[in-house]
C-alpha cells in the first residue's frame, strides 16, 4: 500500500512538471508570434529606418548649393570625393576635396540603423570602400551622402555620380599644403622645461587636390553667357551622370553659370590629418571652413594662387565672436580645473576613455578615474556637472557635446560620459 502510495505520487509531481513545461513552450510560442506580427508590420518597419538612415529624396534647388560628387572606377571603390559649392549670390564655385583615404567612425544612432540595410557595414568606415557596401548605386550614394554630411557637421545639397573618365577629362590633381588652426595642444613641441603651449596650433598637410583642368576651363568658357548653350550642356552632361538632382532642377543654375568666369574658380582641401596611413577630419576645423565659403559674400575676381599655402580662413565676424571672453567665462575656466572629474567610455571604442584623460591633464585638469559606461552607446558627449556653470571651458574638447546639471557621484564634481562623435579627433 504504502509503495502503491510513493508511485502515485511520483506519476503526480511528474504530470505537473510536464504540465508547467508545456505551459512556458505555449507562452514562448505565442510571444514568438506576437513578436513576429510587431516586426512583420509595414508600419514599424518604416519607424526603424527613419532619420539618420533614410535616403535623401530628389533634391531641390538651394541658394547656396553644396553637391557631393563621387568619382568610382569599375571594382566599386571611391576613387575621388569633391563637395561643389555653387553661390548664386556671389557667382563663386569652390570646390572642396575630401580625401577618399579618410577613416570615419559612424555614430552609433546612424550606425545601428544602417546595420538593418548591410550588418556587415563597420562603423569605422573608409571611404574609398564605402560604395561596396551597398547592392544598389542610388543606395550606396545616397546613404554615402548622408555619412559625409555626418563627418563634415554640415547639410549637403544634392550628389551627383562620375566615372573615371568623365573625371580625367574635367579634372586634374594639384599637390598642396592645407592648414587649419587647432585649440589642441596634441601636435604643439614642450619647451626646454617640458610646458606644452596652449595657444592655438595650425596644423599643415600635403593633400592632392582636385582642380579643374585646363581644357575643361575653356569649354565652359567657350559656353560664354549663352544660356541655350548653357542648357544644352547640361542635357549631355545628364546622360552620363547619376544624380538626385532633376535635370529641369540643375537647368535653374543656368543664369548664375552664365555670370561665372571659370578661371576664378577657387579650390581647398578639407582640413583633416594624415597619420598611420589615414586622413583623419578635423569636424570642427572643416564646419568652420565650410561655414566660411558659405557665408562669403565677396565675388572673386582673380585666379587662386595654389603655390600658397591652402587655407580657409574664419570670417571677421566669427573670429571677433569667438575671441574674447568675458570674465565670468575666464573664471569658470579656472574653476573646472580645480574640479575632480570621472571620465567613461560611452562609444564603446576601445581606448577613448585613456586617450581624453591624457588631453585633459595636459592641459590642467584632474581626471582622476577612467572607467566604461554601459548603460547605452551614446553618440555625442554628455559632461554632467553638479553645480549650473560647471564645466562650460570642457565643452571645447569635444563634438557638440550635450552638458546639463545631473547626479554626479560622490568624490567628483563632473562625470563625461563619452560619444562615438569624438573618436574622430
């Protein structure tokens, strides 16, 4: 009896196990297919690849037109990247080189949605590969364009696409000197007892830049101020480009072409960096350049001297904004680096962490801890600081960083908690 007891009561706590695992099968089953219905819907799809990662729409005619031209050859690679700013207040054409051996590392809000188009896209990107990771031209150019508008910290127009051959019978290269100023001190030589300077540095490299070529000077200078010439031009030239741009849309340019001497053309290199075998953009430096060219309203009435050194120069008035500063500011500087501060790596990029401590206390500061921020990747910046006021001079280190009042632990005045937008410095 009392064996007949022990079995009944095994087949019982059997029967209720395998009751309670068929329950949590049913519930993961139905999840699974609730799950399955959310991600399935046209609606959330559509919500995930908004923003950052969706592709510009046929562009539309600016007052100021900046054109993102790419040059590619037949293996799918980037060949060549100029950024066209066309004035049609001034009638000036400047054109901007970008180097095609520039590394840039994707912030991670615009590089996790296009993971959902190619996983295997890396976030630090080059950009002479960045068309392979693409199936489709229009894709590859348009999300390009959005990654450059991304790296340079300003709006592009419109794209337009060229193949090698149109290239070489439009352009040729022009070996250079670019300069930039910088408020690092990263390049600046210690005195005989070690001080590192910290005026401002300008920082020089050799670029190839893309000019127009002699030949091509003149057939736009043969186009005269013919505006059916001008039209019909821009007709053929259609037929061998790709372009977000309507043909009807870039015909508007017409009446500034026909104001524009081709031989006053100006051309720059983008301020950037060469080292381990890489350009690296100096965001900052190239937004500020940019800015500049934009807001010149200053016709150019002779040819750019290319000997000098190339060099994009601030406008009067930024330079005059920028410059002084009030006492309360110089204070506040002197103020942060009495402060105790705590540095995390909120990018997820090894080493960043170590490397802006040592920019910190090169300059004064007391970064007394480095450590990881796990909670999320962020892409800019945050410097939380206890007190409002706190930490205004620190902004100048880093990428339009977001600072704000906020729990900062115990033995620290102000926590930075690192982005992926200051890998690129």
């Amino acid at each position: 009896m009392k064996k007949k007891s022990i079995a009944k009561l095994f087949f019982v706590s059997l029967a209720k196990s395998l009751a309670c695992i068929v329950i949590i099968l049913a519930v993961g089953f139905i999840s699974y297919k609730v799950s399955y219905a959310i991600l399935s819907n046209s609606d959330y799809a559509e919500n995930i690849t908004t923003s950052d990662a969706e592709l510009p729409k046929d562009a539309t005619v600016d007052e100021i037109s900046k054109n993102l031209i790419f040059v590619s050859d037949d293996k799918n690679r980037i060949t060549h990247l100029l950024l066209e700013i066309c004035n049609t207040k001034t009638c000036n054409m400047d054109y901007i080189t970008i180097p095609v051996k520039t590394d840039y590392t994707i912030p991670s809000t615009m590089y996790r949605k296009l993971c959902q188009i190619n996983p295997e896209i890396p976030q630090v990107i080059r950009v002479s590969s960045m068309k392979s990771y693409f199936s489709e031209d229009e894709e590859a150019y348009g999300y390009g364009l959005l990654i450059i508008e991304k790296m340079l910290g300003t709006d592009i127009s419109y794209y337009t696409a060229i193949d090698e051959e149109v290239y070489e019978n439009h352009y040729r290269e022009e070996k250079v000197k670019i300069a930039y100023k910088t408020k690092s001190d990263l390049y600046n030589t210690p005195d005989p007892e070690g001080t590192v300077p910290k005026t401002t540095t300008t920082i020089k490299t050799k670029l190839k830049i893309s000019v127009c070529s002699d030949s091509f000077v003149r057939q736009l200078t043969d186009l005269g101020s013919d505006e059916e010439k001008i039209l019909e031009y821009i007709k053929d030239d259609y037929e061998r480009i790709i372009s977000n741009l309507p043909r009807e849309s870039k015909s508007s340019y017409a009446k500034t072409y026909m104001k524009m001497n081709p031989a006053y053309f100006h051309y720059w290199g983008i301020p950037a960096l060469y080292a381990d075998g890489a350009y690296h953009i100096n965001k900052k430096a190239a937004k500020r350049a940019l800015k500049y060219l934009v807001e010149n309203n200053v016709t150019y009435t002779s040819v750019q001297d290319l000997s000098e050194l190339n060099k994009i120069e601030q406008t009067a008035s930024s330079s005059s904004s920028s410059e002084p500063k009030s006492t309360k500011e110089s204070s506040s500087k002197e103020d942060s680096k009495k402060l105790k501060i705590r540095v995390l790596n909120g990018s997820q990029i090894a080493g960043l962490a170590s490397s802006t401590k040592e920019r910190l206390v090169r300059e004064g500061y007391q970064v007394l801890s480095v450590g990881n921020y796990t909670e999320e990747t962020l892409t800019h910046t945050l410097i939380k600081v206890k007190k409002k006021g706190q930490g205004k001079d620190l902004e100048d280190f880093f990428m339009e960083p977001e600072r704000k009042v906020g729990d900062v632990p115990d033995g620290y005045d102000i926590e930075i908690i690192l982005g992926t937008a200051d890998a690129n410095q």
